[in-house]
C-alpha cells in the first residue's frame, strides 16, 4: 500500500465530518428561517435532527465506499503478485493499471482483427446466438446487432433446405460428437443465396453452463458456381460429342474429376496438342483402339498410334488421308466411317481447339463411336421393312421399289426389264390336308432351291401366300424364256414328306417386259399376271408371255420333243 493511498484513506473521514457539519447547519438555518415564518420552535427542532440523521448517514457511506476500495486494492494486488512471481517487487497502483491499459488496448486490437476477419465467425450459447463477426453483413446484407437480436440467427440466416441439418450438425457437437465440417447456403437480406463451408466446434468444458458452440463459415460460392458450370459442360459435351478448350485449363483436381466422368461414357475421346501429341484420352478410346486399360499415350505421337492401329483396319491407307486431310480444316467434321477387319463399325468426328482470348488454337480433339450395332440394328430394321419373315426373300415393297428404279434406269440407258410372276400349282391342298406349318415349310423349301438358281441380274421376290416374282434388268425375250425353263424345273423337281405321303407342286408363269409389253409399272405388272393366269387355264405348270396366250413354253418343249 502505498503513502499517497493511505493519505486518502485519512482525508477521506475529515471530508465526511465536514460535510456532515456543513449539512446540518444548512439545515439548522432552514429550520430557523422556517421558524421566522411562523412554524414554530418544534419546526425547528425536527429540521435540525433531519440535518444532524442525514450527516450521520453520509459519514457512514463513506466509510463503506474507503473499505470497498481497500478489498479491491487487496485483490488486485494478490493479482499482480501471482502474475510478477514471489521473488519479484509488487508493482505500485501506477504500474498495475498500466498493465490493465496495456490489456485493454489488445483487447481493442483483437476486436479489430475479428472485424476485419473474411469468414464468419460465431458464438452461441445453449442454442442462442451471442456474438457473430461484421463480415456476415457482407455476405447476408444483415448486420450484427439485427442477428444477435433475432428471435431465431439460424432462420434468419440459414437456407430453409439446408436448415434442419444445420441444426443436426450443430445438436451432434453439442451431444459430444466432436466438430463437424459441411456445406449450407446463407440466405441473403435480399433473397439470394451464398455458399458458405461451415464448421461448428465446442468452447470450454460441455459440462459448463452455458453451453458454448463456435460456429465458423467460410464463402465458397465462386467454386460453387464453377462446380456447376463443370456439370453443364460436361451434359453439353455429350450431346455435341466434343471437347471444350476450358477443360483442359482447369486445375488437375478438376481435371481427374473430368477425367472420371469421360471414363464412364461410350465415346472414345482423343486430344492432340498442336505438336501432334497425345494430351488426353479416355478408356473409351482405348477400347474401340484395342489399347490395354492401362496404356499410356500421354506425349505419344500420332504416327506412332497410327502404326499401331493399322493392322486393325480394313483399309489403313483410306484412313490415314482422311487424317491428313483433316488436319487442314476448320471447324467440326462430318462423320467418318471406319470399317475395322473384325467387323465393327467405328465413326470420327474431329474439331480444332481454338484458345482462349484470341490466340491461335491449341489443338484438335477426336472422338470415336463404335456404331457397330446401331448398323446392325438399322440393317435389321430395313430387313424387316424389307424382306418377308419367313422365306427371307425381299417383299412386295421392295419389289415396287426396285421396279420403279429399273424401269427409270431402263428408260435412261435403253435396255428391256423382264418380269417373271409365278403363282404355285397345288400349294392349297398341301396347306389345306397338312397345315399351316407344312404349308411354310414348303415356301421354305422352294425360296431357298428357287434362290440358289437365281442369277447376279435377278431378284426373286416373294409378293404374298404362294405368289412370286422375278425382276431381271437388261434382259431379252429369250433370256427370259430360259429363266422360266429353270424355274419350271428347279419347283417341279422339289419334293416333301407330310405325314408319310410324298407331295410336290409345280407353277404357273407369266412373263413380260417392258418396254415391249407395257409403258408403266402398273401396266408390267397386269400384262404379267395375265399370261400367268392363261398359264393356269392351260393346264398349268408351264409360262406364257404376254400377248402369246395361245401358246405356252411347255407346248412348244413337247412338240420339239
């Protein structure tokens, strides 16, 4: 204690006595003026002991005020020696409240510091916020003191999807489960939405009351909106089949993060730099290539990939110039097919790379599709539109079709197109005695031994139940005979077993051409299928030519016999 201390403890007393004195003559005065009025003695009196009470009284609060700062000096300097050690002098009062200067003006700098901090740092106590650091203003829009008054900080703040597993994570830390890190959107004043990475962690004992929880928020909305714009790109890549330049420039976080995404697509993907070397390729590309999963390309050049790749295709040299030629082009590729000796189909699509803020490109991106079975599955689909189901001979559709293209190409080079119909003999009954399936097995039958004689220039149509036809381009009278000839012999020499019994059919033929015979398709197919029909009349098993309907081929063949 120091000398200066305890003079004011001495005057302290004095000072007390004094105006206590000083009071109750003012009182006495008043009472004596109060007396000169007319009150009387008694007035007098009791002013002056009101005076003489007050004096006492404020004699004795000073006296609890001088022990009260002397407790307070006490504690502060069993303080100050705990803090300098037992072997250090006790600092005087001067020093002690230097120190406690010293304290306050870190304090005021640590509060500094938490308002310039980025992030968003916050205190809640048993679920309240308490305090929360100014930066929140700039992500929400809402100040400080407008979220610690909330009724609700979480409501107010948080995204209402988000809110509900906000309040999971921060009831898990609080229940002893350690820290917990995720993402959440902030709702700002005006209605949009800030990303933030949030971490909630406990202060102090949990046992304490009250419960403390830090919560701390850091804005992460610039990566949040790459991360969608990497999803879009990517959806927008497998529509166009082509690479964006801006992948490449990502991070290679990013970078293996597409690189997954690629794997797991059909398209074989393939990107050269501008020296003509492998920078990125897919699994996809490996497998139409027939690479090991786990070859390395990356540097390789393209000569390199191309000597590698040669043997697996059907014309390597075709392929190459189509490479080369590209290499001088602009823009996006037509499709290009590439016929493999295994069989498969493979298509290319190429596109240069342009960079970024006008500089020249940086490369060239190939992507490849093994279009095999949608070959298949669109030559099925003609098969089916095209040929009957059940010979495999072409239909009554394609028949017009090919007539009509034959009889424009006649008319173009000046040749004669021959039609042959046939009408089976004896087909019903087999169909009738047998059934149905001895009936098909019997259209099998005569497709298949019909087919097998039928030449390079003709096609065999079945048009419907027991009718067919033959188209023949280029052909003459006699050429036309002889082809009714084998087909007379080939159906009449098939026999079938049904049930034991031996059956056989024959035909009936017309046969017809243009433009000798008729001018249209139309008008073929009617001269044709009359002098079938007078085949039939005549006995059948034999052929007419139109406008020959007396006579028959199978007449004439008996007489020259």
């Amino acid at each position: 204690m120091t000398k200066r201390g305890a003079g004011r403890r001495g005057a302290g007393p004095l000072a007390a006595g004094a105006a206590a004195f000083l009071f109750s003559a003012l009182s006495a005065v008043v009472g004596w003026n109060s007396a000169a009025d007319g009150n009387g003695l008694a007035a007098v009196v009791v002013v002056v002991a009101i005076g003489v009470l007050a004096g006492v009284a404020y004699r004795l609060h000073l006296g609890w005020r001088e022990r009260r700062q002397e407790e307070d000096e006490s504690l502060l300097g069993a303080r100050v020696d705990s803090l300098c050690g037992p072997e250090e002098p006790l600092p005087d009062t001067r020093d002690t409240l230097s120190r406690l200067d010293a304290v306050g003006d870190e304090l005021r700098l640590l509060r500094e510091i938490a308002g310039g901090v980025h992030g968003v740092e916050a205190l809640f106590e048993d679920g309240r916020l308490a305090w929360i650091s100014p930066s929140i203003e700039r992500l929400t829009g809402w100040s400080p003191a407008h979220c610690v008054a909330a009724p609700d900080a979480l409501a107010l703040l948080v995204h209402e999807s988000d809110r509900s597993y906000c309040l999971r994570m921060a009831q898990r830390v609080a229940d002893g489960g350690g820290s917990e890190d995720f993402e959440m959107r902030f709702v700002h004043e005006d209605g949009s939405v800030c990303w933030v990475a949030c971490h909630w962690r406990p202060l102090g004992d949990r046992s304490a009351r009250p419960l403390r929880l830090r919560m701390s928020a850091e804005d992460i909305q610039a990566r949040k909106e790459t991360e969608y714009k990497l999803l879009e790109t990517v959806t927008e890549l497998r529509r166009a089949q082509a690479l964006r330049e801006r992948y490449l420039s990502r991070s290679n976080d990013e970078r293996q993060r597409l690189a997954a995404l690629l794997n797991v697509i059909r398209l074989g993907i393939l990107f050269m730099d501008r020296d003509h070397r492998v920078l990125y390729y897919n699994q996809a590309m490996l497998r139409i290539w027939g690479f090991a999963p786990d070859e390395n390309l990356i540097g390789v050049r393209d000569v390199v990939i191309q000597n590698r790749v040669a043997p697996l295709l059907e014309q390597p040299e075709a392929y190459f110039e189509h490479i080369e030629g590209m290499l001088h082009k602009q823009g996006v590729s037509e499709p290009y097919e590439i016929h493999m000796r295994d069989g498969r189909t493979v298509t290319d699509v190429s596109a240069v790379v342009e960079a970024a803020q006008g500089r020249r490109w940086i490369g060239r991106v190939w992507i490849y599709e093994d279009v095999t079975e949608q070959r298949q599955i669109a030559k099925r689909m003609v098969e089916l539109a095209e040929r009957d189901p059940l010979t495999n001979l072409f239909n009554r559709r394609r028949f017009h079709e090919e007539l009509d293209r034959l009889l424009a190409d006649a008319e173009r080079r000046r040749f004669e197109v021959g039609l042959v119909a046939i009408d089976l003999d004896g087909f019903k009954p087999i169909n009738d005695k047998f059934g149905h399936q001895a009936g098909d097995e019997v259209l099998i039958g005569l497709a298949h031994d019909v087919g097998a004689v039928i030449r390079r220039n003709e096609m065999f149509f079945r048009l419907g139940g027991d009718e067919f036809a033959v188209l023949v381009a280029d052909t003459q009278e006699t050429d036309l005979r002889e082809l009714a000839r084998r087909l007379l012999d080939v159906i009449g020499a098939r026999r079938f077993v049904f049930a034991g019994e031996t059956v056989g059919v024959t035909a009936s033929l017309g046969l017809a051409t243009f433009p000798c015979h008729a001018d249209c398709a139309e008008r073929l197919i009617a001269v044709a299928d009359e002098a079938m029909y007078c085949s039939k009349n005549s006995g059948r098993n034999r052929w007419t030519f139109a406008g020959q309907e007396g006579e028959s081929d199978r007449m004439r063949r008996l007489e020259s016999d």
